[in-house]
C-alpha cells in the first residue's frame, strides 16, 4: 500500500525478521526515534543518558528470531520484538555473559525494544509489531507477558490491555534516572 493512503490507521505493514546485518541501520534509527518520540515524557539529559545502555540494538533477540523489523522503500522505519530471556531492556554491548532463558510454563515472556522512526510514528507500525509479538509469545507457549516500558510506549501497550504494576527509575550514567512502568497481561484464554 502506498505510504500515502489517507487510511492510515489501516495500514497492515508487512514485518520481516531481523538479520544480524541489520544492526548497524538499527543503530541509526534508534537515536533518531528516541529523541523524537520521547521528547515529551524525558529531557534531553535523560535520553542521551539512556541511548547505548538502555536504548541499543539487542543482537540476542535478532539471534533468537523474535525481532521483527517494518520497512519502507527498502529503509528500516520500525523495529521491535519479545523475548525469551530475562533481560527486560537494554542493548547486548553492556551485557556481561548469556542472557538466561525463561520457562514459558513459570515466567512471563518479554516485550522489547520497539522504536519507530519519527516519519512513520502513529501509522500503526507499533500495532503491527506488538500484534506479531503476542501472536508468536503465544504460539511459544507463554502464558503472561511483562514489559518494562518507557512513558513514550506506554500508551501502546496499555491499547493491547497491558496494566501497570509497578512504576520505578533505571538509573544512567552522571546520576541520572529514567522514568518507567512495569507493565503485564495474561495470554490465558479466558472461557
Ligand atoms: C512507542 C512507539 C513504538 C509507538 O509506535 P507507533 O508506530 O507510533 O504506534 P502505533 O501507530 O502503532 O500506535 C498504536 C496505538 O498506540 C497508542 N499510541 C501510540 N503512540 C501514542 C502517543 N504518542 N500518544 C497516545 N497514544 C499513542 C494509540 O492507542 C495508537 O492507536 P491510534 O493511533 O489508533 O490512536 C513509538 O512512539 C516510539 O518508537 N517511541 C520512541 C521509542 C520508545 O519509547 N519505545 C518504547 C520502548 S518501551
């Protein structure tokens, strides 16, 4: 479909799976998206505190196959994924060793590190990826999700029935803290 349909809201974006060769393009839109997007919930300071450590590429993810990407004239114009891993935000740069599997009979699987590229925010490439998210924790055999979401993704998530548990600070570089929720939803199926 064009990119300039009036219906935007009824864009269905074909996602494809990350590939390792992708990492450097991610890289690239990351900041791009963070200091858009997030400039109404965060300071400058805060989100340039959190690009690399809290905001980077997650190459375990791409490795696993649970990382989708949405593109646009062959550029990268969305990205975001779940997981099977502990790990509920972050890039692999500062990670020190394996990022340990979940049990999908005990935990919650996780959602990770969606970015839109700020052209594209709000045409429903978020809606898409989550939607391919659940569909794929799901069919993993996870019966609840947890996300540790920025103030920016929160609307998102709570439109997909996610509830905030839990509101707390990951702590940055120079003393800094960012603001986030935990967010959570069952998969059971409810009869
Ligand atoms: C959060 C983010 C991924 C959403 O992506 P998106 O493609 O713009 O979202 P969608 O267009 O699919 O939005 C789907 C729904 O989410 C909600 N939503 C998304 N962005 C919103 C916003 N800024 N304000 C209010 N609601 C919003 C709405 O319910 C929206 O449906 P609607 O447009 O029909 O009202 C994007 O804003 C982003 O990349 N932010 C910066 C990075 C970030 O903080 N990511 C979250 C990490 S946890």
């Amino acid at each position: 479909m064009s990119s300039s349909s009036t219906i935007t809201d009824q864009i269905t974006w074909p996602l494809r799976l990350a590939r390792e060769g992708d990492a450097a393009a991610l890289e690239t839109l990351i900041p791009l998206s963070v200091r858009a997007l997030q400039a109404p919930y965060y300071s400058q300071a805060q989100m340039e505190a959190a690009l690399g450590p809290v905001f980077g590429v997650d190459r375990q993810l791409i490795r696993d196959g649970t990382y989708f990407i949405a593109e646009q004239d062959g550029a990268i114009v969305g990205c975001g994924g779940w997981s099977r891993r502990r790990s509920h935000y972050g890039g692999d740069s500062g990670r020190e060793g394996e990022d340990g599997l979940l049990d999908p009979q005990r935990d919650a699987a996780r959602v990770r590190a969606f970015f839109v590229h700020p052209a594209w925010a709000r045409r429903g490439i978020g809606r898409n990826i989550m939607a391919a998210c659940e569909r794929a924790i799901i069919e993993s055999g996870f019966r609840s999700v947890d996300i540790v979401a920025t103030l920016a993704g929160e609307p998102l998530y709570a439109s997909f029935g996610y509830a905030v548990v839990e509101s707390y600070d990951i702590a940055t570089v120079n003393g800094l803290s960012l603001p986030v929720v935990r967010m959570t939803k069952s998969m059971e199926r409810r009869v």
